[in-house]
C-alpha cells in the first residue's frame, strides 16, 4: 500500500468515519448528561474500569474474528505494515474500522447508556485513543505507562500481532489471550529472545 493511500485511509477512518459513528451512537444511545448527574469520584472510576472491560471484551472476539479467512480480507488492510506507526492504528478498511476499533469501543456506550456519563465517556474517548496509538507506535519506550504492567497490552506485545499475524488480539489486557491461550506464541518468543 503506498503512502498516499495509508494517509488517505487514516484521515478517512479517524476524521470522517469515526466521528461520525460515534455521533450516530450518541443520538441513538444517549449517555447522562448535567452536573446533577456526574458521578462521584468512585463512580467514575467504576463506570470507567467496566467500560474497558467491556470494550476489551469486545475487541479480543471481534478483533479474532475478523482473522478469520472469511473476514480477514477486510482485515488484512490494517497488517499491510509490520513495522507500526501511529498512522497504522488508522490504516484500515472501512469495514474493519467500523466493526474491529469502532464496536468495541462504543459497546460499553450501548450496554450501559443509562448509566454512563458523557464526562465518563469523554474521558475513555481520550485514554481510547491515546491507547491505540500507543501500541501501534512501533517504539517501547521507558515512559510507556503500560509497559510498566505485565497484564496491560503494550507496544512490544502489539507489535508482534502485526509482524506475527498471530495471537494477542486483546486491546488493553493479557487477560482475555492468556485464558484463550492466544499468547502462547508470542511468550515462546520473548522466552526464545531472552536465551540468545
């Protein structure tokens, strides 16, 4: 894929497409709104750690799904650079972007609108999109608050999904690989690494 067209897809994904999805969503599932319903301190770290479950949730089976042969042609866009960057977060079809970053991501909106506030959801909005760039950087770097957790999806554990093409599907935790053992190949490796 040349440049051009990464760039193309990147601002059609990121600056058409996503704000209009999420736009959609809010008209359809509005979250609370006012001050008289800001949640506590507590209340917003709970809505917040239950939406990243959801959306990490989502994301491992969505995102696995879509490697499978039957979908994985809408997929294989988002792997056509092993070496990431942040651009790859957004180098995507239309409908990989739509289904595997987009669903997952506004699922804890469609579960919960009731409950969720849209300060709430400003927030995971921002820590969403910071985390996706993040691990498509292509660069670990001393700082990365997530490279400091072992259960927490990193740019090193990311990175070898696309030069891989295999495993670690899962967006913020390790969990939901290890307990279907879709990291396997990616600790074998590190394991290997650390031998030589």
């Amino acid at each position: 894929m040349t440049v051009l067209k990464t760039y193309f897809s990147y601002f059609i994904n990121a600056f058409v497409l996503y704000p209009f999805q999420l736009y959609f969503a809010l008209w359809v599932f509005p979250p609370l709104a006012g001050v008289e319903n800001l949640p506590t301190f507590a209340g917003f770290v709970l809505q917040f750690l239950i939406m990243i479950l959801i959306e990490d949730f989502a994301s491992y089976w969505i995102h696995r799904m879509f490697h499978t042969p039957l979908l994985y042609k809408f997929h294989k866009q988002h792997h056509s650079q092993s070496d990431t960057t942040m651009v790859s977060a957004a180098n995507d079809h239309w409908i990989d972007y739509s289904v595997v970053v987009n669903v997952p991501f506004l699922s804890g909106l469609f579960l919960l609108h009731n409950y969720i506030h849209i300060a709430t959801l400003n927030v995971f909005l921002i820590f969403h999109v910071w985390i996706i760039m993040e691990v498509h950087c292509g660069y670990e770097s001393s700082w990365n608050f997530f490279a400091s957790f072992p259960f927490l999806v990193n740019t090193t554990y990311h990175s070898y999904h696309h030069t891989h093409n295999i495993g670690n599907y899962s967006a913020y935790l390790t969990i939901w690989d290890t307990l279907f053992k879709t990291n396997k190949d990616f600790y074998e490796y590190v394991k290997e690494k650390k031998e030589k």
